[in-house]
C-alpha cells in the first residue's frame, strides 16, 4: 500500500471510538464500555500507525 490514506483513517476511527466512550462513561455512568471502546479504539491507533509507517517505507 502505498497511499496514506488507509492509515490516517484507521487513526480517525480510532480517536472517534476513544472519545466515544470517555462520552458512555460520563453520560450513562457505565465504565466497562470505557474499557471496550478504549480497547478497541488502541488497537485501531497501533493498526492506523503501522499503515502510515508502511506506507512511507513503500515510497522509499
């Protein structure tokens, strides 16, 4: 792959399920879906990075 843009979006989807559940646990009170969102919200920012760094060493 050599376009960035696959990564950048993984690491918008990624932030977005972050903030999503900072805004569960805050509104509902509910902090085991903190613990999911942010769960799942890590592993797409370490997927989203990875993408961009193999993006750069495809151009080079």
């Amino acid at each position: 792959m050599k376009s960035k843009v696959p990564g950048i979006i993984a690491i918008v989807i990624a932030l977005g399920l972050i903030a999503t559940g900072i805004i569960v646990k805050r509104t509902l009170n509910m902090p085991q879906y903190l613990i999911i969102f942010h769960t799942l919200g890590g592993l797409l920012l370490v997927t989203g990075i990875s993408l961009l760094f193999l993006s750069r060493q495809g151009k080079e």
